[in-house]
C-alpha cells in the first residue's frame, strides 16, 4: 500500500484573532521495503483566501524569492490537484511530522466545505521516530533529521522540503514505525486546539470566535454586557 508523507506551511500570525491559513501543500509518495524510495512529489501554493496577501515575514519564513514568486492558487484548486494526485480510489497511509497539519487540513476542509473522505489511515509518525532517537515523544524535523544521519537537501520550512525529510525518517525506520488503519471519522475531530467550547452557551466554535484569555465567545460576552447595561440603566432610572 502507498504511503503520502505531506506538509504544509501557513501564513505566520502570533495574534489570536487571525487564522493561519494554508500557503503551501507539499507530499511525498514512498514505498517503504529494504530499500523503500520516494516515487513522486507533490506542491502547490495557495493563495489566503481572509488575509488576501504574502507578508514579508511570512515569505522569509518559507524561503520565497522576492523577485521570483512562485503561482498562488485557491486553496479549493490546490486541495482538488492534491487529491487527484494522492489517487483517492487506491488505498495508501497518510503520515505527517506531527498532527498540527492535520488539524489545519480538517479546519480548511470545513472552512471550505471540503470532503473528508480522504482522511483515512492517518499517521503521526513523530513520537515513534522521536523515541528512538531522543528518547521523548517530539523532536522537531530538523534535530531528527540531524540525529538520523540524514544530509539535509533544500530550505527547510518548505512544505515539499520538509515532507522530502519525513519520508526519509520514513523510510529509514519503516520497521520501528507501525502504520495503522483508520477511518476519516475516526481522524475528523473537531475538538482539536482550534476549537473551543464557550462556557456559558455551551457551542464548540472556532478559537476566533473568543475574547483574548477569555473561555467565553464574543457573542455571549456582548450579550452579557447588554444584560448589565440594561440592568445599569433600570437601577438609574428608579432610582
């Protein structure tokens, strides 16, 4: 069964009322054996579709020439070509270094209305690999790949880079990595860190939808403010 090892890079923000946004899918297909190769590579760059553009800081973090900017797409187009390439209709395991990836591709799916189906027989191949080597659960891609002996080949931080590098780790440990089956319903889990349950009405809602520090949504904390102002002013007006 074919293995897609992929990657993504985001738009960077430290602030809490933005969404990092998808700019580029990278993926690996491999075969993992005695001697398991890589047989195809896949990239595409999207487009952000809220913020509408490429900030310098973002474009240094991913290694983007100035000068000569790659094509950017709808993330919808992207995630179509991805699709096609992984080949939906054949079975295949689906690693990434790490599960943020994952959560970022089940937010997009529901921003955009996107199946899930794709979504099966997903691994995290992190933990395994980090184990063997550091004796702890996380090691960030560069530190395994240095421990590993593997030589570094391009600007890490590329989506496509950085799933080349996985599917090294991939292939060299294939027989400490155990590869599960599952079902996308299984891996579609909105309770993930981008989702929160507000505390007074009780709805799982998107992180964006709260107030800095705060476990409870935008809407219930105006509301809560109007209840008050009204109270404020009924106490002023009797009295």
């Amino acid at each position: 069964m074919q293995i897609i090892v992929y990657d993504l890079e985001t738009t960077l923000t430290h602030q809490r009322d933005k969404i990092p946004e998808i700019i580029e899918i990278g993926a690996a297909k491999v075969v993992t054996g005695k001697n398991g190769v890589e047989v195809d590579t896949f990239q595409r760059y999207t487009f952000p579709a809220i913020e509408r553009r490429i900030t310098e800081r973002t474009r240094k973090f991913i290694g983007l020439d100035k000068e000569n900017m790659p094509t950017f797409i709808p993330f919808r187009k992207a995630f179509d070509a991805f699709l096609d390439w992984i080949g939906t209709d054949e079975d295949y395991y689906l690693c990434s270094w790490g599960q943020d990836d994952k959560r970022l591709m089940i937010e997009h799916c529901a921003r955009f209305g996107l199946d899930f189906n794709w979504l099966r027989n997903y691994n995290d191949i992190q933990p395994a690999i980090s184990m063997l080597l550091a004796d702890r659960k996380q090691m960030s891609l560069k530190d395994a790949i240095d421990a590993a002996g593997i030589v570094q080949e391009g600007r890490l931080h590329s989506a496509l880079v950085d799933a080349i590098h996985t599917a090294h780790l991939l292939i060299k440990y294939n027989k400490t990595v155990h590869l599960s089956q599952n079902t996308p319903e299984q891996n579609y889990n909105l309770s993930s860190s981008l989702y929160v349950t507000c505390r007074s009405c009780k709805k799982l809602k998107y992180y964006t939808a709260f107030g800095r520090k705060s476990r409870r949504c935008q809407a219930c904390l105006q509301h809560k403010k109007q209840l008050e102002q009204t109270a404020e002013a009924t106490a002023t007006k009797q009295s």
